[in-house]
C-alpha cells in the first residue's frame, strides 16, 4: 500500500492545519467566547456546525489517497474503504431506491432454455437507487462532497488576499492606487462572470484535459480570481470610513506607519466582515460549481461532484418510468450544506457585530 | 390649581433573561398648567426614561410597576389601550426631542410633515391646510414661511429644524410639552432663542412643560420647579423661585454648566518672552466641491481661511466658536492630519510641510492631539496597555519593554489611572477614564504642544471639571503648551492665556482672555458672550 498525495489533497492538509492553528491562538480571544454563546443560546447553529463537521471530516478521510498493491491503477482513499463494496462494484442499470430489483428489464435465458424479460435481483441493497451505469447514488453524492468543500475553501483562500490587500490598500491610500484598483474591479465585474470562467477554462483545456486533479485546482483559482471584486469593493468602504475615526487619526498623529495602522487598527476593525462574506461566499461557490459542471467548463466530466450528478440526471428526467432519485440525491446533499453553512454564517454575524452583542 | 399631570410610585424594571434592574425608583412629581418643570441630571439618570414612561414609549422590554399611576387631567394613561393612547398622543402630549435631523423624515418637505399631523389631529379639511401650517410657523418665529414650508429638513438650519419641529408638536394643541434635551444638539446662540420661544409659547397657549437637560443654567433660567435625578431616583426636589443656593448632595458633585468647581488648581502665567511652539501663518484649507462626470472642482468649501497664531511654551491658546466655525478642521490641519492649501505651520521653527512623510512622524513626538469623543478615538478591538504603548514603539521611545512598562506606570499615576485598567477593553471604562487614557497616550511620546478638540464636551458635567483640572496640573508639572478648542466660555475663562474667536473659518477677534472676555470689540463676540452668559447662577 503506497499513500498518494494530490495537489487539492496537500491543499486540504494544509487547511487543516491552518484551522488548527487559528482555532489555538482565536480561542482565548473574546470573539471565540460570543460565538460559543451564540452557539449555545440557539441549539439550531449548534446543529449547523455538527453538520458541518460531519461535512469536514468525510472531506478529509476522502482526501487521503492511496495505492494497492493488487491493483496497480485504482487510487482509493480512507472513505472508499469505508464505503466498499460499494466503490467498486456496480450493478447493471437504474434501481429505485430501496428496491430489490433493477428498474429496467433484461431478457435473459431461464433454465428450461427460453429467453424471457425479467427484472434482475440486484447484488446488494441501495438506499438511493442506482445510476445509469448501476452506480449508487448514495456513494456518489458522499464522494461529491469534497469537490464541494475543495472548491468552496480553495477558492475563498484566492480569492481572500486580493480582496483584503486591494480593498484596504484602496480604502486607506486613495488616490492613484485607489483609482488603479478600482479599475481593476469595475473592468472584471463588468463582464459576466460565467462567461469568464467558461473562457479561461476553454483556453486551458489543452494542458488540464489529462488530470482531474490539476483541473480542480484550476477551476478554484479562476473562480478566486474572478469572485474577489464584491467583498473587495465592501472592504474598500469600510476601510475608507474608518481611516476618518478619530483613532486611525490618532494613530497617524503617534507616528505610526501606513503599513501598521492597516494591520493593526484597519485589519482588525474589517475582519467581522471578511468572516460573514467568505461563510455566505462559499454556499455560493458550492453553488456555482454545480452550475458550470452543468454547463460542462466546471470539473472534470469523470470526477464526482454535484454538478454532474445534477448534469447526468438531465437525461434521466427525460425517461419513462422517471428517474428521480439521482437528481434529488446531489440535490438533498447539497442543499443540506448549503443550508448549514448559511445558518452557520448567521451565528458568527451574531458574534462579531458589535451591535448585536 | 389641579394638577395638569401628577406622576405617582412610577418604578420601572428591565427584565433579562436571568436578572432584573431598577431604572426608575418611585418618582413622584405634579406638573400644574403653564408651569414648567425641569427634570436635571446626568446621562443614563433616568430623565429620558421618565419622558417616555408618560408618554408609554417604553421598550417591551422595561416594565412599570403595578403601583405606578401617570395622570393626565385625572385620567391614569397607563390603564388606557394602545388606540385610546395614541390620541392622547401629539394631541394632549407633545414631544420635542434632542436631535431634531432624526425626527424629521428625510424625504418629505416640513409643511407636508406638519399637515400629516393636522390631519391625524384636528381632523380638518385638506384644503386650506397650507394657511394652518403658515399660521403655527408663524407661532414660531419663522420668518420665511413659504420657503420652511417647501423645504426638506437637510435644507434648513439646526436651530430651523428645531423651531419647525417644536411647530409641528404645537400643531395639536398639546396640554402638556415635553421637551427631552431641546437645545444640546444647538449652539449657544440658536439655544437661548429657543428657551425664549419655548417661554413665549407656553405664556401664549398655557402649556404644561417637562423640559428634561443636564444643564443646570438651563433649567434654573425655564424652570418653576427642578427635579434633580440620578440613578433612577429623584435626589432633590425644590421650587425655583426659592432662589436658595442648591444644597450639594455628597454622591452627586454640582451640576454647574456656568463655572466649573476645581480643586483650587491656579492656571500659572507665563512670561512674555517664551519660547514660540508653533506659529501658524496665513493658513487656509480648503475643500473642493465636485461636480459632474469628469469631477470637475466648480468651487471650493472655504472651512479655514486666513488663521495666523502663535502658541509659546507652557502657554494654553483658546479657540472658540459655534459648531461648524471651522476650529476641528484647523486643529487637523495643524496637526497635518488634512493638508493645508495654503500657508505655513511651523513647529520648534521648522515648517512641517517641508517634511518628508518619515521626518514628520519623527516630528510627531513634540505635538499630539485629544480628540472629543475618547470612545471613538480608541481602538475598540485593543487593550488599554496596547493604546498607550503603542506611539512609544512607533517613535521608538523607551529601549526595551521594562522601560516601557516603567513609563507607563509613571503615566497612570500622572492621570489617575490604576494598573488594573491596563488590561480592559476602552468599553469597559467610564467616559473619564477613557478620556485619561487619551491623555496618557499623548503624554506617552513627551509632546510639547497638545491640540485638545473639545476634549470635555462629551464628558458628563461633574467628570468635566476633573479633566480640565488634570490638564491644567500637567501643565504646571510638565510645562506642555495647549491649543484648546472649545465652545464653552468658562472654561476659556477658566484655563485659558489668550483666545481667538473663529466664525466661519475666519479669525474674528483675538486677545488676552481678560481683553476678549470682559471687553470684546467683534459684534459676534459680543452675541457669543451674551448668549453664554444667560441665566448662569
């Protein structure tokens, strides 16, 4: 057995430890204290967070990939463990779920030599039903959930540094870097975002067709570098207000240089902000990964996530008898992250806006 | 003569989730027809409250004692239902509050504002509507009828809005005004032209009137009774027309807005030949006004104009004027913080804009300012020992930490400050603590020119004169030079060398304190004085 790391796993390794980290030095401050007790005074966000724990950690037994020695090609990761038998066996077509029998009928030969159409008894029992090509879909939603979550973090991690350095830079120097910086943002949130992504990926199409890996990496990145102008722009207002409190001016009276008053005094001042956009940012994001696999320039067409759960179903929606559950499977999955995370983005506004508390 | 309004046990709890404060104990007051009473005390006392319990404007949360009683004519409004009371209010109950930009709603002109009233009110017919309004904006004073009528609130004058505002609350022929801090958010002048009004008008229609202020001249000039409060309990209660001086009461320090009680403290003088700080010449700043796509500059707001001063060593120069004069945008521009169009500010005989960005924050360490509100000038999100330390590391001043720590422990106690604040946040401090430790953090670089921007007007009364005595005894220990922006005459009086009076950016007269204050030559000064003056004790 041999480990494999993939790029979006050190990502993901990485963002672990960070969380550690940050949750070690965040804990002792007073913000920590607000949200624990807006966590406890409402058992809802308490749910929230579980569930977003539950979300985190079969992300990360998923991000741990590695190879058998009994088969050279397969790279597996802890949840497929978990999950087996059902990541490598399939059955033959579509089942309802909780059915015992496939929903299309063969014709297969009986005993005493005739053909007749049967439905065929299914090899084990699938609570969402079964794909097209006899995959479950209970499995293939939980496999999605890291596309989901990697794409979420990453792209909110590129996306972060521009919109805080630009905003604060903007907001506190004005002038010709605010005028620059503007510029930037106005020109890029002029064109449709979708458009934009679709372009870039088409264009990289040559040199990120062979791995899945390196193409979610890349659609996190574009999607970061086209998504930081909205929490940019917000920054910049709300740097540009507090460069005229008396205690910026005051700090700038002591003699203290640019730099430092935006680390110390503008940087703090900013960061309930930051929290709230980037819990609201990542449901969006979620959301947008389904859509652009959709339109087919999202992750790679052979990679599990949402969206093409969501794009594959577009033919089933069309058959007769209808298959539904693939489409409500990738949608309940994700509707529940969403909805956890939006809840969640609720508590921590609670704890960092001064006027709530 | 019964009693218009006579408020009985009136008690008042908030109600949390786990505990239970008093806010109001057991008030007890009459208020008689055409008589007016002044309820007194500090912020956070009770005043407002006990307004609004008459009123039953109260937050869900806040709850009255069963034995409370508010009588109007007889009547207990607090038995009333929420229909029946919302006729008594506006049409027996009228209220003007403190900030009259908030009560008017931006998007509507005041004579539609005025009519909404009277067509709730009096019940008339729409037409014909405009005479009324003309006729109550008469009743006010107002001269331009026509165009206060057409206006939307931004385009009239505070001491306008407030006169429109008290026209409105007339509008239904209240038995009973209060009048919740009318005149604070006013300058001196437009507020003694307000207590006449208010005077004339209660002569004119017989009003009761609760009139609510922390300003003890205030309420000996309009009031026939004064109700001290503090802490949700009434502490004193007398007739004014006694004319006996107000018994002091140990827990509350007097409540004087026309001379401050010091501890004695003399301002020293100084000699004529001291060494020149900071001269300023010919300074103007100016704010462009831009228009259109391409931002033109089609004029410019003139804000300081022409402002020449000196300040010598150990010397306090006074600068007053009325709000919106231009003295905050000058104590900035001195202090570089806004860049001067024109002129020259000179400090210890270098001209700071000569400077480049690195030199000037060197320089920074001989000249710091106080600005008025201590809670915003702090950063919420750092502790007190980082406020204060931080212009010593920036200026590099103290080698390593002890010697830091050293220095401020010595600041502490020059402020009377404890170590134990060193480790709070700036909420968890009283405004005069808070207003310390500004002190402190100045002081922390060792400047020789402190620009003070009305650094006590957001200080209740009491914690006013503890400040302004703290700053005159640095002076004496420390000989530092103060630039002291302010509106309130006493104090020039009080702690002051020279003074300038400013008027729309312009230097209208200048002088020793005993020169402009007993003999003032500018007609402005002159109305400021008077203005000032009235019904100190």
């Amino acid at each position: 057995m041999k480990m494999i790391v993939l790029w979006t796993d050190a990502l993901v390794y990485l963002l672990v430890i960070g969380l550690v980290v940050w949750i070690y030095f965040f804990r002792k401050t007073q913000e920590w204290r607000l949200i624990l007790a807006q966590l406890k005074k409402r058992p809802y966000y308490l749910v929230a967070l579980l569930i977003l724990m539950v979300y985190g950690i079969i992300g990360i037994l998923d991000s741990i990939h590695f190879k058998t020695a009994s088969n050279e090609f397969a790279v597996r990761s802890v949840l497929d463990l978990l999950l087996s038998p059902y990541d490598h066996v399939s059955e033959v077509t579509y089942s309802a779920p909780f059915a015992t029998h496939s929903a299309e009928p063969q014709v297969l030969k009986t005993e005493d030599g005739h053909f007749a159409e049967v439905y065929p008894k299914l090899k084990y029992f699938h609570f969402l039903g079964t794909d097209k090509i006899g995959r479950d879909v209970f499995y293939l939603a939980i496999k999605s959930i890291r596309t989901g979550l990697v794409i979420g973090t990453v792209t909110t991690l590129v996306m972060l540094p521009f919109a805080l350095l630009f905003g604060m830079w903007a907001g506190y120097f004005r002038g010709w870097v605010d005028d620059i910086i503007q510029y930037i943002y106005t020109t890029l949130s002029s064109v449709p975002g979708i458009l934009l992504i679709a372009g870039a990926m088409l264009s990289l199409q040559p040199k990120i067709e062979a791995d899945p890996d390196i193409r979610l990496l890349i659609l996190c990145v574009i999607l970061g570098v086209t998504s930081w102008t909205t929490l940019c722009r917000l920054l910049r207002g709300e740097t540009l207000k507090l460069r005229s409190a008396d205690f910026v001016q005051s700090a700038i009276a002591l003699g203290v240089t640019p730099l430092k008053i935006i680390r110390r005094h503008i940087m703090p001042n900013l960061m309930h902000i930051v929290i709230i956009t980037v819990a609201l940012d990542f449901s969006a994001l979620v959301l947008a990964e389904a859509i652009l696999s959709y339109v087919g320039v999202g992750v790679d067409p052979t990679a599990f996530s949402w969206g093409n759960m969501i794009n594959a179903a577009r033919l089933d929606m069309a058959r007769e008898p209808l298959v539904w559950w693939s489409l409500s499977g990738a949608l309940f999955f994700m509707f529940i992250l969403v909805f956890s995370a939006n809840i969640f983005s609720d508590a921590l506004q609670k704890a960092f806006n001064p006027k709530e508390n | 003569m019964q009693a218009l309004l006579s408020v009985r046990n009136l008690s008042a709890r908030l109600k949390s989730e786990d505990q239970c404060v008093s806010l109001l104990n057991n008030i007890n007051f009459e208020i008689c027809p055409e008589q007016t009473v002044a309820l007194l005390g500090e912020t956070g006392s009770g005043k407002s409250l006990t307004a609004l319990s008459i009123c039953r404007l109260l937050s869900q949360s806040i709850f009255l004692s069963p034995e409370s009683e508010v009588l109007l004519q007889g009547k207990n409004l607090l038995t009333l239902s929420e229909i029946e009371m919302r006729r008594v209010r506006g049409k027996q109950i009228a209220m003007i509050f403190q900030e009259p930009t908030t009560s008017f709603n931006p998007v509507f002109t005041i004579g539609h504002q005025i009519e909404e009233v009277l067509l709730h009110h009096q019940r008339l017919a729409r037409k014909g509507l405009e005479k009324v309004v003309y006729r109550l904006l008469e009743n006010v004073h107002i001269a331009e009828v026509e165009r206060v009528y057409k206006a939307y609130p931004h385009q009239l004058s505070g001491g306008m809005k407030q006169r429109a505002m008290i026209a409105m609350a007339l509008a239904g022929e209240p038995k009973l005004l209060i009048a919740d801090e009318p005149t604070t958010a006013l300058d001196v002048i437009t507020q003694a032209q307000i207590l006449v009004l208010l005077k004339q008008l209660q002569a004119k229609f017989g009003m009761g009137i609760l009139f609510i202020t922390h300003d003890l001249s205030v309420a000996a000039e309009m009031a026939d009774q004064i109700i001290v409060m503090q802490a949700g309990r009434i502490i004193e209660q007398r007739g004014e027309l006694q004319k006996s001086p107000l018994t002091p009461h140990p827990p509350q320090p007097p409540l004087k807005g026309g001379s401050f009680q010091r501890g004695g403290l003399e301002v020293k003088s100084i000699l004529n030949d001291a060494e020149t700080l900071l001269s300023v010449e010919h300074l103007d700043i100016y704010f462009p006004i831009k228009r259109g796509i391409f931002n033109k500059t089609v004029g410019y707001v003139r804000a300081v104009e022409k402002i020449s001063l000196t300040v010598r060593k150990g010397e306090t120069l006074a600068i007053v004027g009325e709000s919106g004069s231009g003295k905050t945008t000058l104590a900035r521009g001195i202090m570089s913080l806004i860049k001067p169009t024109q002129g020259e500010v000179d400090l210890l005989g270098e001209n700071l804009a000569h400077l480049s960005q690195k030199q000037l924050r060197k320089k920074r360490a001989e000249f710091q300012i106080i600005f008025q509100d201590p809670l915003s000038a702090m950063d919420p999100r750092c502790r007190i020992k980082a406020i204060l330390e931080e212009g010593m590391i920036a200026l590099k001043i103290g080698a390593d930490q002890n010697e830091r720590d050293e220095r401020i422990n010595a600041l502490l106690d020059a402020v009377g400050l404890l170590p134990e604040h060193l480790t709070r946040y700036p909420h968890q401090l009283s405004g005069g603590q808070r207003q310390r430790v500004c002190i402190a953090r100045a002081l922390a670089v060792g400047p020789r020119l402190l620009v003070c921007d009305e650094p006590t007007s957001s200080l209740d009364v009491s914690v006013q004169a503890q400040i302004i005595d703290l700053f005159i005894r640095l002076q004496k220990e420390l000989e530092i030079a103060y630039l002291f922006i302010t509106h309130n005459i006493a104090l020039v009086r009080t702690m002051a060398h020279r003074v300038i009076v400013m008027k729309d950016g312009k230097m209208v007269e200048q002088g020793t304190v005993e020169q402009v204050l007993n003999a003032p030559q500018h007609p402005y000064t002159k109305a400021l004085l008077i203005a000032a003056g009235r019904g100190q004790i």
